[in-house]
C-alpha cells in the first residue's frame, strides 16, 4: 500500500479513535520542493482547491490528504484569504495554522517624501509581489479608480513604508496611501495658525509640498514655510525654483536657465502669483504641520549656505548680502 494511503488511514483512525496516527503525520515535516513555498489564497477559495494548489506550488503530498485533514480539522471553512509562505520543518498541522490566522507573508513598498507622482508610480511597477492593476491606466483613470475623480494626483500620497500581502493589487496600497495622506492633511488643517494666508487645505498641501522639496535641512522646514506664508500675505510671488522645474517636467536636464524661470506655464511661480495649481510632491507630515504653522518670521527670503542649511533674510538687502557671501563667495 502507498504511503499517502497508509496516511490517510490513520487520519480515518482518528475519527474513530485512532489518535496517535493522525497526531504522528500532522507534527511530521512537509517535503517540499525547494527551501520556501509560497501561495496566495484568493477569496472564496475552496478547501479542495487550496490543497491542489499547495501541491501544485511545491508541496510534496497528497491534495486529498491535505484536504481531509483541513475538513476533519473542523477549520477549513476558518482559512484566510492571504499570501502564505512555508519553509522545512512546517508540518500540517502549522500550515493549517497558519492559514487560519491569516499568518500572511509580506512584502513592503517604500514611498519616499519629496517624489512626484510619477515617481511613486515607477516604485510600485517594481515592488515585490504586487499585482500592477493600474499600469494601463492614466492619472485620470486612476484616480477615477480610487474613488476620487477630477483630482489631481500630485501630492495626495502619503510617503510612508506599506506593508502588503504578496499577490495584492497595487490599488489597495494607492488607496491606503490616498487616505493616509487626507487624514494627515485633515489633521493638520484643523490645527493651522490663525492668521495663516491659506485658503483652504489643498493650499496647505500644495505649499507643504514646496517646503518639502526646498528643505535642505530639517531645522530649517518651519522657517522655509515662514517664507512662502509671508510672500503669500504681501501678494509677493513665491519665486521657487522646484515649482518651475516641476511644470518643465521631463524637458528638465539638470540645468534650470534664465530662459526657463522667464517661460511662463502654470507652475511657474516667477511669472505668476500664488500657489502653483497642484502639489509638486508628496509632503511628509513635518511639512504639512510647517505649512499650517510656520515658525514666527519676518523672513521674504532664504539663500542656500552650502552645507544644507539656509540664510534667512527680511529685506532685499540682507539677501543680496547672503548671496554674495554664500553663493558668490564675496563678504561685501
């Protein structure tokens, strides 16, 4: 008689009384195909079908073992929906435990503050083990897609680490990512400054995402925001080169020019006034609080030191001055 066959008697010996037969298979180790084995079990699967496709992914046993022994269990119907990874030594009786306490392998995607939209979606068509649903679509579609049509993509992200099941849809981390950032947008809009210029939450958002990219150094971010707020309240334009480059989009070579700050588009915030139509990144959460509370400044301008952090300044003069000396090299 076939070994499978001999198992599967003492597994019906369990049910009229034969115990230590069922109980010396079900603590015995899985042969498997190679050191690891994964499997996503889709919802609605059926108990039948998730022991074939263990066997058909590398499992060296009988599906119909397996199957009667997650039916005999009483817990087959208690299987998760999830992606499973098993390695030597797992025996039947943890990997039906592991699949009723939906004890999921992982994989996760890191979305970093300061990327553009675009960046973020480059990131998820290269993550590990995540199903690229959205690849086809556009900005628009997608969006659509999320619940959220006729908004712009830019900035709505929130940059974070997800975690994920293998063999998930990139939606569902997008849409976690979407309501991250409108809960921490949300947050933080409810406790901005009283006298901020800011309109409404998307100006928020979309000034957050200029202190991001024009933050050199952490210390700096409540006093950079300070900046943009005190040329908003004057009606002075914002004159921020991250803006520009944004709306030059891939025409940008490295190299912003003369003739790139004096082209006028709608991000470009030497030519036009206020905020840039959208966000130019996705902020973090120390730029979305810098935005609604900027540090206390009289600052109109800031200047790079060249070692990341920035000289603050309240009039043209004293601006002309930092540049000089930290960008010209000049102490007069």
């Amino acid at each position: 008689m076939k070994l499978w066959r001999l198992l599967f008697l003492a597994l019906a010996l369990a049910v009229a009384g034969g115990v230590a037969g069922a109980a010396w298979w079900l603590n015995q180790p899985i042969l498997l195909n190679a050191d690891t084995v994964e499997l996503s079990v889709e919802p609605g699967t059926a108990p039948r079908e998730i022991a074939n496709a263990w066997v058909q992914a590398g499992v060296q046993a009988s599906p119909t073992l397996l199957y009667e022994w997650f039916r005999w269990s009483g817990q087959a119907r208690k299987i998760r929906a999830g992606s499973y990874e098993i390695s030597r030594g797992t025996t039947p009786m943890s990997l039906l435990n592991k699949m009723v306490r939906g004890d999921e392998s992982l994989a996760t995607v890191k979305l970093l503050e300061g990327w553009t939209f675009k960046q973020f979606r480059a990131e998820l068509a290269k993550a590990e083990a995540l199903k690229p649903t959205t690849a086809a679509l556009n900005d628009a579609e997608l969006m659509a897609a999320l619940g959220a049509p006729g908004i712009a993509p830019e900035g709505r992200f929130y940059p974070d680490t997800y975690a994920y099941s293998k063999g998930s849809n990139d939606i569902a981390v997008l849409k976690r990512a979407l309501h991250a950032m409108q809960k921490r947008l949300d947050d933080a809009w409810a406790q901005r400054a009283a006298d901020t210029p800011l309109k409404t939450a998307d100006d928020a958002l979309a000034l957050a995402s200029i202190v991001e990219k024009e933050t050199g150094a952490a210390a700096d971010r409540g006093r950079v925001a300070a900046v943009f707020a005190n040329r908003l309240r004057i009606g002075m334009p914002l004159q921020t080169d991250p803006t520009v480059i944004y709306g030059l989009g891939d025409a940008f070579d490295g190299n912003l020019r003369k003739r790139d700050l004096q082209a006028d588009t709608p991000f470009n915030t030497y030519t036009r006034g206020g905020l840039p139509p959208t966000p130019i990144a996705m902020p973090g959460k120390a730029s979305l609080w810098a935005a609604v509370r900027p540090d206390p400044s009289t600052a109109l301008y800031f200047v790079a030191r060249g070692d990341g952090s920035s000289e603050f300044s309240a009039t043209l003069a004293e601006h002309n001055r930092a540049v000089n000396k930290f960008q010209r090299g000049k102490t007069r």
